[in-house]
C-alpha cells in the first residue's frame, strides 16, 4: 500500500502540466508571459483550495533553478522562517531562496513582517497562498511588494484530464483495465466544485467500488456535498449554521461548525460567527461578541486541529444565548433614512465648535439631561425598540426611571 496520495503522485511538474488557470498559465496566460521574459517576482496567490496554488509555485521553482522551500502558515514559526534564511548565506542558497509559505493567512502581523527585509535584500522571492481575499489577512507592505494572482474553480472539462491521468495510473498500479467516460469524468469533476485534489480523492474512491466501468453510481456514493468555494453548497452550509444559532438548536449548531471546518473553512467560521453575535443575539447577552471575538481569534492563532475547539465553544454559548436583533433593526431603519436623504438639518446646539445651547449630562442626576438629539426632521422618529428579554428590558426600565417617563 503506498503511503503518497494519489492527487500529490500525480501532481503536474510543469506549466504546461497545469489543469485549469489558463489565464494565468495557458500560451497567452499573464505568469506564463512573464517568467518567458525572464522575470520571477514576489507573488501572491489566492483563491479555493485543490486549484492548483501548491502545484503552480512548484512548477515556478523549477523553471528558475533557485533553491526551494516549503511552509505552512497553519503550524510554521518565526524560527522556521529563521532558518531558511540562515541557507542564504551557504553556497546553495546564495543566489535566493524561493519560498512557497501556504495559508499565509495563518502568519500574524508580525510573522508576516519577518519576511519583509528578506524580500526587499533578494535573499528570498516569496510566493504566498491563501484562499481568503488578501487584502483582509496579509500585510499591506507585502502586498505592495508582490503581484496578486487569483485561482478559480477548475472547469469541468479541465478537471476530467487530471482524472483520466488518475484512471490511467490507477490501471497501471493495480493491474486492471477499468473504464470511464468522458461524461463521468466530468461529473466526478464538476462535483468537487473545482477542487481538483477533491475530485481525484473522490474518482479514487469510485475506482475501487466498480467492477469494469466506473459509473455514476460508484461515484455519488462517496459525495460528500460539501462544495468549494465556487459552490452555492459553501454558503448554504453557513446559512445552515446562523439559522440554527438563530434557531437556538445547539446540536445543529456543533454540526454545521464540525462539517465547515472539515471543508477548510475556518475563516468562513470565524467572519459567520462574529457576524451571528451581533445579528442574531446582540444587546440580549452584550457580551457574546467579545467572547466569540476571542473565540475566533484564539482560533486563528491556534490552527486546526485544535482551532475547533474555542470555536465549538462559541458556537454553542451562541446557539445557548438569549436572542434578539432590536440592535441591527434599528440601525437598518436609521440606514434607510439616510439613503433616503433624510436628517440633514442637525441640531444646531450638536456642531461643533458652536454648541449653543448644548447640555453636558454629567453635570446633571443620573447622568441624563433631555435634549434633541436626532435632526430635526427627525426628531420624534423611533428606531430602537428594546426587545423582550431580560438584559434589554433591565436596561429599558432603567432609562424609563432615570429618564422620568
């Protein structure tokens, strides 16, 4: 029994290799242009997992004859980083490292820095990876210093060639003479949602269930429905998490977490999460956001496996919470009368610096004194209305009495 994955056997060794990304690496693609000229520049690539990131800065650092390294954000260190750098001043590495870092998301600000002096001096080309926007997870000064490529889902059509590759290896290695169709191939294909590596796990499994012909059948016995990030499955799993948090139903909840983070998508979690805390229970329990803030950062900075474990916390303290969205209603009411151009006409005695006739609560009982607030042409409009529970309606009746209503 070999200990290699299939998909990482038959991992393309060039550019010409490369299944999908055409318009990056096809004859007119934008990199393939590039390193032709002669060029290899700090690069940054980004999009959904099993689309050929890995595969590519490879198949880069082959073609340029430097020395390569490999990290992985999700358990890599600053000393890591260190240590590669260390090689530079070896004969081997004296004319630079290239450096594939995957995850990059996963470094912290930080971490992220320690390449920076690195990339300015030459002593190392990076090539990074993500499948999260970059603009929100990697350091802007390395984005200013790296050209920003995006990987898309690979078509169906592309995806079936890496497939009938497998087929191929699959009969050599085990002797046997199994067919596929084209179709069936593209089915496989399309139902890994253009992970590649996916699709070949997937078709791999469907080998070993059929007799002669690998058919449909052999295949959607080992769909997993969980799709890439191309699939609409991706956002129907994370709307399946916030309408069972809404829904106050813990287990559902602990399911749709395990399930999202088993695809990969733990930021997905994280950014879903914090979103839910505010939405769904927000001035109910005030503190559930801070907590499910601390709980995703945690999360981040720990790395899966163990980042499941402060997010299930959260999941399930959300899901367990009082709920309420009086918070977000009243600012979705207050934004559709300023995109309705209402509220123009300010209080004069709240601009500064002129504060005419403006009263400073503390000095006064309580802390409260009645004044206008709103515009004018808003003055009696009412947005906030505190929902029925037990935080919301304690703060309700304190107001009503401080306030003498």
């Amino acid at each position: 029994m070999r200990n290699m994955q299939l998909a990482d056997i038959l991992r393309p060794k060039t550019l010409d290799e490369i299944v999908g990304q055409e318009h990056l690496f096809g004859a007119k693609g934008v990199v393939r242009r590039m390193l032709a000229g002669g060029r290899i520049t700090n690069m940054i690539f980004f999009g959904p997992p099993g689309t050929g990131k890995t595969t590519a800065a490879s198949a880069i650092a082959a073609a340029s004859g430097m020395q390569f390294r490999k990290l992985n954000a999700t358990h890599a260190s600053t000393q890591d980083i260190k240590d590669i750098i260390a090689e530079t001043n070896n004969v081997f590495g004296s004319g630079g490292i290239l450096l594939y870092l995957d995850e990059i998301q996963y470094f912290n600000r930080k971490q992220q820095q320690t390449l920076l002096e690195y990339m300015e001096d030459g002593r190392i080309t990076l090539i990074a990876s993500t499948t999260e926007n970059p603009h929100f997870y990697v350091y802007n000064a390395i984005i200013s210093r790296s050209s920003l490529f995006e990987f898309k889902p690979v078509p169906p059509t592309s995806g079936a060639k890496m497939l009938r590759r497998a087929l191929d290896y699959l009969n050599e290695e085990h002797g046997t003479q199994k067919t596929a169709s084209d179709e069936l191939l593209c089915y496989v294909a399309k139902a890994a949602g253009g992970d590649v590596r996916r699709a070949i796990g997937l078709f791999e499994n469907a080998f070993f269930s059929a007799d002669e012909e690998i058919l449909r059948e052999h295949a959607d016995a080992f769909k997993s429905g969980i799709g890439n990030y191309g699939d609409d499955a991706h956002y129907d799993l994370l709307s399946c998490l916030q309408k069972s948090i809404r829904g106050s139903d813990p287990d559902a909840a602990a399911f749709y977490t395990a399930k999202l983070l088993e695809s990969g998508e733990l930021i997905s979690v994280c950014r879903r999460l914090q979103v839910i805390a505010s939405e769904d229970i927000g001035a109910a329990y005030p503190m559930a956001a801070a907590i499910t803030r601390a709980c995703c950062e945690s999360a981040k900075e720990l790395g899966m496996p163990e980042a499941r474990i402060p997010l299930g916390n959260a999941a399930i303290i959300l899901a367990t919470s009082p709920k309420s969205n009086s918070t977000h209603i009243a600012l979705d009411m207050a934004l559709e009368d300023v995109r309705a151009g209402k509220g123009t006409d300010i209080p004069e005695h709240l601009q500064s610096p002129l504060n005419k006739g403006y009263q400073y609560p503390h000095d006064f009982p309580g802390h409260y004194v009645r004044q206008q607030y709103l515009p004018n042409d808003l003055k009696d409009k009412k947005y906030y209305i505190p929902a029925e529970n037990k935080t919301e309606q304690a703060a309700a009746e304190y107001w009503k009495k401080i306030k003498g209503n």
